[in-house]
C-alpha cells in the first residue's frame, strides 16, 4: 500500500510541477514583444493536399505576415489537388506577396510530404526558410517569432501545434491531447535544453542545412521532425521552441481519426526516440487513478480521496490552458479524462505495432534506414565545428 501511496503522489507532484514550469514560461514571456534586429528575407514554404478544415483561412494567412520581405511557396503534388485552385485564387488576390504555386514530386524519401516540399526547398531564393503545414493558421507575427528564438547555439526553431476552436467532443478531445499534453511537454522540454522538433511550422538556415548533408537528410527517418532533431543535435545544436504555440484551427473531428493520428506519431516516437518514448506509459491519470482506487477499497484511504485527487490534478490543467488561452470550457474536462483513459491503450499500441496510415498512404515504422542513418551521422561528426562556427556568424 505504501508504495502506491508513493506512486500516486509522485505522479500528482509530476503533474503539477510540469504545468507550473510551462505557466511560468507563458507568464515570462507574456509581455515580450518578438524582436529580431537582422529581418533578413525568407522563403515561406506550404505544402498542401487536398481541402482541409479551415484550407482557406489558414492559407490566408500566409499573406498577412508583418515581415518586410518574403516569399510563399506553395508546393502540390498533383495539378488536378483542389487546393491547388484555391492557392492560385489567393495568389491572384495578393499580388503585392510574391508567390508561386510549385506541382509535382520528388520521390527521394517514404514520406510523402517531404516529397512534395523538396522542390521548394531548392526553388526557394532565400537562405532563411519557413516550413508550415497547411492547417495552420499563421499570426501576423509568425516569422518575428520563430527568428526571435535564433541564436548561436541554435540550429532549427519550430512550433507544436496549439488545437483551438473546437466544434465537438472529437475536436475537444485531441485539443485535450495537443495542447495540455503534448505542448506542455515540448515547452518544458524546451526550457532545459532539450527541444525536439515539430513538424507543423520550422525554420531553418539553408546554408546550415546543406553543411550537415542536404535536405534530404529530413528523410532518413519516416517522420521529417524526427530527422531534424536527430540532424541538429548530432551537429551539437539545440532545437528552440517559440514561446507561444501557433494555433491549429480543428473545426469538427471524428475520434476514431483523432485515435489514428496519435497512434501514428506514438509509433513514430517509439521508432525514432525508443528511450524517450519509455516514461510515456506514466504520464496522464489513467495509473495513479487507478492506484488511489485500490487504496480506497482497501481502505487505507477515504471515499473522498480519488475526487480530490482528480480535482488537483485536473484542475491544474485546466488553469494551464487558459493562461495559453487553449480551449477551456467544460467539454474540456471529459476529453482530457477520456485522453488519460487511451494513454496506456495507446502505449501498448504503439510498442506492438508498427503500421499506420497518413493521407491514405499505407506507411510502417519499419521504413526508417537505419544503418544508412547511423552511417551518414559518424560523417555529421566531422562537421559539427564548422556547423557551429557558421551558426555562431550568422546570429551576429
């Protein structure tokens, strides 16, 4: 009994010290405006494949930006993608923005979305290059932000995903999933050090990248944040978070795709970070709960106790979202204990499997090359101290 006792605190300890770690980073950076003395030109690529939720507005976006001088370059694999149509209406709307609308697919690598993008990688004009996804809808100080997060020892700035607008409990429960969950953790992460990337919104330095081996190295692992984690921290880099999110409009989801969307980037971390991935079996309520429960009906502690329990360790959650003006309204609650409830479902998932499926393509972990990796890293190595000399030049 005693050692559940321990378990159960520990875990509520955990809990709450991780959300008052990310508060105070929201809290510390609240008032600071993004500031960036270079404001060198960038090339803003956006691959896009079919009409999403929110397509247009998110689109948008990208030519509402206050920075003086950039480029959007969206990037389709097929000419006959409807969202080829509306990128071309937008551009036609917004001739002040240079813009240019790229077709086709190198297939260099598994994943499909690195094969749509390589082309604007190498038509881009500019050496600061923004990669977003499609459905995320760009605040007008997206670039200030990202570039505010450069400095010598960096060599790639992303954002997670923030969920926000939700329209059901599908959309509420993978708010729950993304925001207070997995944000949470990047930000502190982040804030030891120890960022990893996101692939909803990078920015990189052309030149970095093509001293480290390419672009193409972002396909040697079937996730391309992945690749640019493993990439930038053997060149002895840091990846750096942006303070704040940037939002992910969800409009209405069906669970079912909210479940196979995790369990795919559960299956990607296990292949790409097994050791990380490990303490994920602890985290979420499902376990302490679970713990309090047996100790209730064994009586070592009152009926009250798990209510109380839950209460704190929700409630902090809840206080969290709403200090990042997340999603916070009472539909919250039942999807973050539904979330807590799938956590360790989607562990064991994640650990026994390894195929999942990603805009209808059949992919598995199984994909990654790992000895060609492990290979081209040794050579990584030799270039680490050039790497960071070139780093340290340009942040001047």
């Amino acid at each position: 009994m005693t050692l559940l006792i321990w378990f159960a605190a520990i875990a509520l300890l955990i809990q709450v010290a991780s959300i008052a770690l990310a508060m105070g980073a929201r809290l510390r950076h609240r008032n600071a405006s993004a500031q960036y003395a270079a404001r060198p030109s960038v090339t803003l690529i956006r691959p896009i494949c079919g009409l999403e939720n929110n397509l247009e507005r998110c689109l948008r976006s990208s030519f509402q930006l206050d920075w003086p001088y950039y480029e959007i370059l969206f990037c389709v694999a097929r000419a006959d993608d409807p969202a080829a149509a509306l990128a071309r209406r937008l551009m036609a709307e917004h001739p002040g923005i240079p813009s240019r609308l790229l077709v086709g697919e190198d297939l260099f690598s598994v994943n499909p979305k690195m094969n749509n993008v390589v082309k604007g990688w190498r038509s881009a004009r500019h050496d600061w290059i923004v990669m977003t996804d499609s459905n995320v809808l760009m605040p007008c100080d997206h670039i200030a932000r990202m570039m505010e997060r450069w400095d010598s020892q960096t060599g790639l700035v992303c954002s997670p995903p923030a969920g926000t607008e939700p329209e059901n409990f599908g959309a509420h429960l993978e708010s729950a999933w993304l925001d207070s969950f997995q944000a949470r953790w990047q930000i502190l992460a982040d804030s030891v050090g120890f960022g990893f990337a996101q692939g909803k919104s990078m920015l990189f330095s052309r030149q970095l990248i093509t001293h480290l081996g390419g672009f193409e190295r972002l396909g040697e692992e079937v996730a391309e944040d992945a690749a640019a984690t493993l990439l930038i921290r053997s060149a002895g880099l840091k990846v750096r978070l942006v303070h704040e999110p940037f939002p992910q409009p969800l409009g209405e989801r069906d669970i079912s795709a909210v479940w196979k969307r995790q369990l795919r980037w559960a299956r990607l971390r296990r292949a790409s970070f097994p050791l990380y991935f490990l303490p994920e079996i602890l985290t979420g309520a499902a376990l302490p709960i679970a713990a309090m429960i047996t100790l209730v009906v064994t009586g070592a502690l009152p009926l009250a106790a798990p209510f109380a329990y839950l209460a704190i360790w929700y409630g902090a959650e809840i206080a969290l979202s709403r200090t990042y003006g997340w999603p916070s309204n009472w539909r919250i609650l039942p999807a973050m204990l539904l979330r807590d409830l799938f956590l360790p479902a989607l562990f064991i998932a994640a650990w026994f499997g390894s195929g999942f499926e990603w805009r209808g393509n059949p992919m598995t972990v199984a994909d990654n090359d790992n000895g060609r990796t492990a290979r081209l890293r040794k050579a990584v190595v030799r270039t680490r101290d050039k790497a960071r000399a070139l780093v340290a030049a340009r942040s001047h």
